[in-house]
C-alpha cells in the first residue's frame, strides 16, 4: 500500500498502543508532502514504526484511524467493515418483521469512524462526519448495497451539515444508489415518516428505540406531556401504550407536521393527541399541572465544552420546571444527548432541580443508547445519550 505517512513526536504513540481510535494535531512532528484531506495515511512512530493507517484532514483530529494493521482500504476493505456492521445487528434481532429501523454503522463504535449509515426499510442513509469518507462515499454505498443482500435498493447521502464548512460546499446530499422509494419505515410495529432530505440527524432518532419501548410500560392511563418531540416517536409509543391524553411540543412547524402525519400513520382519527408548535421553556411555563408523564429529550445543549457550563444550568431550569409540575405519583423521562455532558454531570443536574423542587424523587431506570449505538471501548468519547426514568412523590 503506497500511502504516505505521519510521523508522531516522542510518547505521542501511547493512546495508538491502547486502540484509540484519534490522533491530534498535537502529536504530529511531521508528514511528507503531497498529503490532501481525505487521504488515507500510514501513522508512524518517532522511530518509523507502523502504528495505524487512517484518513487525514485538518483540524483539531488531524487522522481518524480505520486499521491497526497495515492493510489497503479498498473494496474489500469496506466490504469487510459493513459486512461485520451487519452480522452483529441481525445478531441483535434488529431486522424483523415487525422492525425495519436500525443503525448499521456508528462511526468508531464499528471500527469505522466518521461514518454514520441508517436504515429505514429499503433506504440507507448514510453520513460522513469526516473528508476521508467523504470521498470514499460512492465506494462505501456500493459495498453497503452488497453486503446487504437486496434489502437496501437506495443509498442517500445526507452530510452537508456535518463536514467541514469548506468540504460541505463541495457536498450534495442526494441519492447515491437508486431514488426515493417511500418515506415510510416500521420500528417496533409502530410507522412513520422520515424526512431524511431535510430533517435533523438522518432523518429519525433511532438511538430512542429501546426507551421509547420502556415508556410505553408506563403510559397507560396517564396525561403525557412529550417536549422536543421531533417527529413524535414517544407519542405514538405513549399512544399504544394507553395513554388517556398525550400533548407532542416543538418549536419548529415542520416536526409538528411530521408528529401529527405520523399519529395518522398509526392512530388515525384519533383524539387523544394534540400537537403544539412552540417554544419549550415559553410552553412549560404556560403549562398547569396537568401531566403525570413527562418527556424531556431536547437537542444537544453542549456540542463542544466551551458550552458546558450553560448547558448544565440548561438541564438545571428544564427539569425544575418538570419536577414543579409534575402530578404526584408521576413519571419523567429526562436525556441529555451532549456528548461532552457526561453521566455524572446530567445526574448532578437533575439532582440540583429535584432539589429545588422539594420533591421525593426516586430513579427507577437509568438509560443509554442502544445496541446499535456500539461503544467502542477504547473509545469512550463514543458514549453520548444518557437518561433517568423518575418517579416523583
């Protein structure tokens, strides 16, 4: 493989040793010329010893690692990767009848990072989080059509806000493999539609699957209260559940057309629910106290630590605001899907608005991200979505 290479400063070699899968410009001491963003690289030692081979691109992570071993990536390559991707979900249980919805790749948690690729019935929709698979993207869509048999017949390319500002001019979310097809796809027996050309993410928060299914146990016959609720996805689950009542809150219009189309997908006609478009902390100051299951899943307050402290105090006010309104004997689901806030500090969080409010609140589940949100070990960056079910007195 004629890749050029990277050469670390002294010591800098450690986190490679343990598998991790970044190199910061920081531990550079030098690369030969020529090298372009989006390049695959061989990473060598102060002594020129082969440590890894990866994509390079300017930043702050300056090489995302693909191999520990000195291998081409090539067709093969990504054939291998995806092929493996997906042995472990159907080991999951993840494609069923009942259940077209999954994440096949998550970045560094399958050995592959800066890719990100959904499935919604027949259509993948894949990400690039990085330049190198960015330009690999034609290839990677290819192997993925491949390796899944016949069940992905459309491949979307959907990366223009999550590459750097001057690739992502360069970029065109559109259909790589294949067309539209429909929008339609089934998690847990329960449809809905996936704005995959303009919504956020790939389209649909996969990663609230499994908590989506636990709040369904806990909605019979409870008034839900579901904020930041996207396309709806704990609606429709509180719905089959036996929710008497469920209100869906966002502040933007079209996740509110989206809630309300998927509440006919599934409970057509039915009067139970009630979508509202507006903003959350304006909507939970004009709420009573009416609910007895609240969700609250909002966007990331942190993406990067420069914004920690405010993010805290965000999830702070938030759940105050839960806990004051909340009925006796109520349930609250609360997340925090900022990467940088880490367990301890979203508990500590929650913990200082509980005891704002003077409630009696117990933890009843603590939650994370899905099995098809692998983490991968010597990665712990990779743990993102953290959550508490609680029961306040």
């Amino acid at each position: 493989m004629d890749y050029k290479n990277i050469y670390l400063k002294k010591g800098k070699d450690e986190s490679l040793k343990r598998f991790h899968p970044w190199v910061f410009s920081g531990a550079i001491a030098h690369m030969d010329e020529g090298i372009n963003e989006g390049d695959v690289v061989k990473l060598l030692d102060c002594q020129g010893t082969f440590m890894a081979v990866g994509h390079f691109q300017f930043g702050t992570i300056m090489v995302r690692v693909l191999s520990f071993e000195d291998i081409a990536i090539d067709e093969s390559f990504w054939e291998e990767r995806l092929r493996q991707a997906y042995e472990s979900r159907k080991a999951m249980g993840l494609e069923r009848e009942d259940n077209n919805t999954f994440r096949l790749v998550h970045g560094e948690g399958d050995f592959l990072p800066g890719l990100i690729v959904d499935c919604y019935g027949n259509t993948a929709v894949m990400q690039a989080h990085s330049v190198g698979i960015h330009c690999d993207r034609m290839t990677i869509a290819e192997q993925l059509v491949k390796v899944m048999g016949g069940t992905i017949r459309n491949v979307y390319y959907k990366s223009e806000t999550t590459l750097p500002a001057k690739m992502a001019m360069q970029s065109e979310n559109q259909f790589l493999i294949g067309g539209s097809g429909t929008d339609v796809a089934m998690e847990n027996g329960l449809q809905f539609h996936v704005d995959w050309l303009k919504g956020q993410k790939t389209g649909f928060f996969v990663d609230q699957r499994d908590n989506r299914s636990l709040l369904e146990r806990y909605a019979k016959d409870r008034v839900v209260l579901n904020m930041f609720c996207y396309t709806g996805g704990f609606s429709f689950y509180a719905m089959r559940g036996g929710a008497r009542c469920v209100h869906s809150v966002d502040s933007s219009a079209k996740a509110i057309e989206l809630t309300n189309a998927n509440i006919q997908l599934n409970f057509p006609e039915d009067s139970r629910h009630e979508a509202f478009c507006e903003d959350a902390f304006k909507f939970l100051a004009q709420a009573g106290d009416t609910y007895d299951l609240i969700i609250l899943d909002p966007p990331a307050f942190a993406k990067h630590r420069g914004a920690l402290h405010n993010a805290l105090k965000g999830y702070t006010r938030l759940n105050a605001r839960a806990f004051e309104m909340i009925k006796p004997g109520g349930i609250l689901f609360t997340f925090s899907c900022s990467q940088v806030v880490s367990k301890d500090q979203f508990r500590m969080a929650v913990f200082t608005a509980a005891a704002q409010s003077g409630r009696r609140v117990r933890i009843l589940h603590q939650l994370h991200q899905p099995s098809d949100h692998p983490i991968n070990i010597y990665h712990p960056e990779g743990e993102y979505l953290k959550g508490l079910v609680l029961y306040v007195e």
